[in-house]
C-alpha cells in the first residue's frame, strides 16, 4: 500500500522533471519520447520476470529486491550527465521493471494473507493509493525542485529504499509460497503473526 504509492512516485516523476530540462537541454521530441517511454518498455518484462522470480526465491525476498531496483535506478538519475538523455532513459527502464515487479508481487502477497473475500476490497485498497504516487510526484516538482533541483528530485527517489528495512523487520513470507514448498513450520508462523496469535 504505501510501497505502492512511493514506487508509482518515483516512476511519474520524470514527467515532472522532464519540464525542468526539456528546454535547457533542447531535447528533441524523439529524445523526450524515448525518456518516457522506456519506462513502459521495462514494465512488462518486470511484472514477468519479477513475478517468475517471486515463484521461485519467495515474495518477501523479491519485494525487497524489487522496491531495491526501482529506488536505486531513480537515485542514480541524479547523477545524470548534461543532456544525458540516453543516461535516463536507460535508468527509467530499471524504474519500469522494478516498479511494475513490485506491484505484481505486492498484489500477490497480500491476496496470499487475507481471506479470500476481502481480496477485492483488499486489492482494491492498494489500488487507490497508486495517484497519491503521482500527487507526491507533482508536489515535488512543484515545491521541493526549488530547493534541492532537478537532480535533488531523483536523490529522493532513493526514499523507499528504505521501505526494505521495514519489509524485513516486519513483513513474514506467504503462507501460501511456504505451504507449496514444503515449508508447513515456518507457514505456520507466517500466518500466527498475520493472525496475532501465538
């Protein structure tokens, strides 16, 4: 839920940015195209292999390796050399596949901890926090660029980062993915802390 609202912040946030240099930069439409679009190039083949990738190594393990790669690609586009366009759009397709592999991980988490009629509502709640990702985004860019510019912004990014620590302070793994391998001790404990008992 929040994870979901930090990553959709950091992969709306190039269109925010993009208005700072687009003129400095006299970026061509091709260029500014090429910038946005990677993003959705990296998308799917995140939600694939992040999704294959949560099937074999655990959720828990690939949420924390996904929220890692969106964050990280972001940070490092504060290192962006002048009209380094290419730099950027290289680093927004490791923000598409990282953003989109959390969400298909996240989604699927979640659904493995509720039962099964709240998960409509439950998804549904995780979905409705996506435009807050885009509203952090633009109030950014409109109040926070001022003071710490352009590259300040993607510096930001690197926020959810620390998201990983509270995932694995605090998030077990699916009780389902431990079920299917086997592992009924350690489902068992999984599910007594979504259950808060002993």
């Amino acid at each position: 839920t929040i994870d979901d609202m930090l990553d959709f912040f950091d992969f709306y946030l190039i269109g925010f940015v993009l208005a700072f240099i687009i003129g400095g930069w006299h970026l061509t439409y091709g260029e500014s195209g090429a910038i946005l679009l990677s993003s959705g190039i990296g998308a799917p083949l995140g939600s694939l292999f992040w999704g294959w990738m949560a099937d074999k190594v655990g959720r828990r393990r690939v949420m924390i390796l996904t929220v890692l790669n969106f964050s990280i690609a972001t940070g490092a586009m504060a290192f962006t050399p002048e009209h380094g366009w290419l730099f950027l759009a290289i680093c927004r397709f490791f923000v598409g596949m990282g953003v989109t592999g959390l969400y298909t991980v996240d989604i699927a988490i979640v659904q493995e901890f509720v039962p099964a009629y709240k998960r409509g509502w439950v998804t549904g709640l995780t979905t409705s926090l996506l435009p807050a990702g885009t509203l952090l985004g633009a109030l950014a860019g409109a109040y926070l660029e001022p003071i710490v510019g352009w590259r300040g912004l993607f510096a930001v990014g690197l926020l959810p980062a620390g998201l990983t620590l509270l995932i694995r302070a605090w998030v077990p793994e699916s009780p389902h993915w431990l079920i299917a391998k086997g592992r009924l001790d350690a489902a068992r404990k999984s599910l007594a802390w979504a259950l808060m008992v002993d």
